[in-house]
C-alpha cells in the first residue's frame, strides 16, 4: 500500500482531483476492482493492483513503461489512435488483446479487453480503465457454436413459453413444416398438430407440467395442410432459480417409416390371411379322407379289416390336429410340442376304447418345433403308443405305459415310451407301423434303441430346430 501512495503522490495527473484528499483517490482506484492506470504522454506512472495482475508486472516494473509495450503489435493502432485524442471529457473506448508479462511461456495468459481512457479535466494525464471481455468472448463463442448446431441438426427443435407460444424455430423445423420463422414466432405451437386445438395442446402441457412424459409418435399438419408423422419428445425447461420459462420440443419427421411400417404390417395381415386360409383348406380336405374312411369301415366284415382303418385314422388325424395346433400360436410355423402330443395320445385312448387296466404318464416338456420336425415325430408317437396299448397287454392283463419327450440345453430331443408288457418279441409286431417309425427317424436324422427288458422300451433322439 505504501508503494501505491508513492506513486500517487508522484502523479501529477492524480494531484488535486476536485479537491479530494490522497487517501480518498487511493481507496477508490485501489479497491475499484477493475484495472485501472494513470498515463502521463503515453507512459504509465502507476496501476492499481488489478491492472498489476492482469498484466502480471509489479508497480515498480510498470512505472515509466511505454504503454506500446503492454499490447501486441496488432493493437498498437488502436492506442496510438486513442492516445492522440486529447479532448476533455470526452471516453474513448475499443477493444484490444492484452499482453501479460509471461507471454512468452504463458499463451493462456492472454487476454481481450474493453478499454475506456478518461481525460482530466485541465491535465495532461489519462486515467485508463481496464475490463476484461475474455470470458465473455468464450460464453458468446460457446452460444454461437449451440447455436449452430441447434440450426444444422435435422430435427425440428421448437421452444415455447409456459402457454405454449413459440419463441424459438430452428432451420429444420421450417424445412419440415413449411412455415418460416417470421410466421411462427408468437404464436401457438398448436398451428402444427394435426387437431389444431389450442385448448387441448395446453391440456398436454398442463400434462408434462404435473410430470406426466411426452414422447411418441404423433400426427402433425403441415402448412400445405398434409399430414406428416412426427417422433415427438417435450420436456419443460426452467431458469436458474428452478422457474419454469416454457417448454423444449425436439421432434424427428418418421413418416416415410411409417408409411413403411404400415406396408409391412399391411402385408403381413395378408400373409397370416393366406396362411389362414391354406390351413382351413388342408383341414377341410384331411376331414374329407377321415370321411372317406369312416364310410368304408361300415362295409367292413373282417376285424382285422376294420383295426387297419382304425390305425389309418388316426394317422390322418395326427396330421390334422397339427393344423389345430398352428393357430394357437403366432407365427404359424412352430407347434406347441406338448399340446399336440396330448391330443395325439388322448385320441388313441379314445379311439381304442382302453379300460382302468392300463394307466398312462405322458410327460413332454414345453417346447416349440416346426411342423417339418413334429409331424414326423407325431406319426412316431401314435405309432408306438398304439403298439403298446394294442400288444403290450394281451387278454386283459393290467399295465403302464409311459411316454416322455423332453430337449436338453444342446437342442437334443429326445423321446421314450416304454411300458411293461409282454416284451417286443413275444406280441405281433404290426410292420406298417415299425416302417412308418424307421422312415420318419430317418427323416427326423435321428436314432433309435429298442430294449426288451422287463416289457418294451423305446429311445429315439434327434436334434430339433432352435425357437
């Protein structure tokens, strides 16, 4: 502090300033907290300590400084220019880069400023006032590069105020609606939903107001009055208080999506209606056959005639209840595996008119094959089935008979009936049926293990299709 009275009392420019005292011009340059210092023809006599820290020279090293010395090349003019206007009264201000003593190794150091220079009435001395606009520079620099994205990006983005009147419209926003800024501004952004109902846009803003969330796909109007698909996200925006100033709607024009999306779900409809009808259709002509061969049953007279319909029945109808399956599920592809094998096994029990002897647990694990792999595997059950309730247990004898399917994590199917009769090699093997079993294991790219210990057991594995 002593320095400083030092040099106020050497300046002539700061002697007798309207009559006050030293003291008074030392706390009022010191603690003004702007850079400010006394020039006396262009040479700096003193700085207050803001200017001593903005320009990192200490008083001592400032005092008889030419003020050149303090700016870089470019800004010299601008000195010189303010510098030779000496009228009264008057302030001069420009800005200028200022250079800070370590320059050389600190760049960051630098820095832009608004200088003011004030000229003493009926001295020869200036007062300059030193503000620095560096950070201000950068924040106008960092708002003009937001901004520049805010008007590059291809989504509409719109401000409102908390009633919902527009007070910003990016370039995209008018390449997607039609409207230009000028239209817009003020009024409400209702204009652009496809309802164009004031009333019910503020109720959606009363919405996300109270928390609920705004984003979806809406239907929105063009200025030419066509309709456009809009992928739409609202928030609220508020000030740094925690006041709400409006609303940010950022929206993306989804309509030539969409108009796919409604193509393909257009035709997927009719693919599930053709596939529809193919299915009713294949019913209708299986019922035919099974028609066909109830007919000729009736004029059957021989028992074993009349078993050998029975059995092609119910293969027939192993291939009509897997049509039954298809529609419970969505695809029309896969067969809920467990529920086909329970219609097949319910429909021998039914057809073969089984009595409390025999007992049954069919287990099958719940999974899903394509008609190409359960058909075959169905026409294995029924046959196998059928062979055991028909030859397992001869003249009334009481038995089990299981059946279990069940896929492992590898994708492995595998499926076992086995009861405990008479044994394989002690009934009449039925070998349309046997044929039938070796052809769709072959088909299915599968094995199969027969054993005859303690009745008969049958092992067929094959891997199934992945769903």
């Amino acid at each position: 502090m002593k320095g400083s009275k030092e040099f106020i009392n050497n300046s002539t420019a700061l002697k007798d300033i309207s009559g006050l005292s030293e003291e008074y011009c030392h706390e009022i340059f010191e603690n003004s907290g702007i850079p400010m210092m006394v020039l006396e023809d262009s040479v700096v006599s003193w700085g207050n300590k803001e200017f001593q820290k903005l320009t990192g020279y200490s008083n001592t090293e400032l005092k008889g400084k030419n003020w050149n010395d303090l700016v870089f090349n470019e800004n010299i003019s601008i000195i010189m220019d303010l510098s030779i206007k000496n009228t009264p009264k008057i302030s001069n201000k420009s800005n200028f880069s200022s250079k800070h003593k370590f320059n050389h190794l600190m760049n960051e150091s630098t820095g832009k400023s608004l200088i003011f220079i004030s000229h003493l009435p009926g001295k020869s001395g200036r007062i300059a006032s030193i503000v620095s606009i560096t950070d201000h520079d950068e924040v106008e620099k960092q708002l003009k590069f937001q901004a520049n994205i805010l008007e590059n990006i291809q989504e509409s983005v719109v401000v409102t105020g908390s009633h919902g009147m527009i007070k910003y419209w990016n370039e995209a926003a008018t390449s997607i609606f039609g409207y230009s800024r000028d239209e817009v501004m003020g009024k409400s952004m209702a204009m652009i939903c496809r309802e164009n109902d004031e009333g019910k846009f503020l109720v959606t803003l009363k919405g996300i107001s109270d928390g609920e969330k705004c984003a979806g796909e809406h239907e929105c109007r063009r200025k030419d009055g066509s309709i456009i698909w809009m992928d739409v996200r609202t928030t609220e925006m508020f000030d740094e208080e925690g006041n709400q100033t409006g609303f940010l709607n950022v929206s993306k024009d989804i309509t030539e999506r969409k108009k796919v999306q409604n193509d393909m779900e257009t035709a997927l409809k009719e693919k599930e209606m053709l596939l529809d009808e193919i299915h009713g259709r294949v019913k209708n002509y299986i019922q035919m056959v099974l028609n066909f061969l109830e007919i000729q049953s009736k004029y059957l007279v021989d028992r074993e005639d009349f078993g050998t319909i029975k059995d092609s029945k119910n293969r027939v109808n192993v291939m009509f209840f897997v049509h039954d399956c298809l529609f419970t599920t969505e695809d029309f592809a896969t067969v809920e595996f467990s529920e086909y094998i329970q219609m097949i096994t319910q429909n021998i029990v039914n057809s073969y008119t089984v009595t409390g002897g025999i007992t049954f647990d069919v287990t099958v694990d719940n999974v899903l094959l394509d008609i190409e792999t359960a058909v075959p595997c169905g026409l294995i059950v029924n046959e196998l089935f059928t062979n055991s309730i028909k030859h397992a247990f001869p003249n009334g004898r009481k038995g089990h008979v299981v059946l279990n399917f069940s896929k492992d994590n590898h994708g492995i199917c595998v499926l076992r009936v086995e009861d405990n009769g008479v044994g394989f090699q002690n009934v009449k093997v039925d070998k349309i049926g046997l044929n039938i079993v070796n052809s769709m294991v072959e088909a299915l790219n599968g094995e199969i293990n027969v054993s005859n210990h303690n009745g008969t057991s049958w092992v067929i594995k094959f891997r199934g299709s992945e769903y």
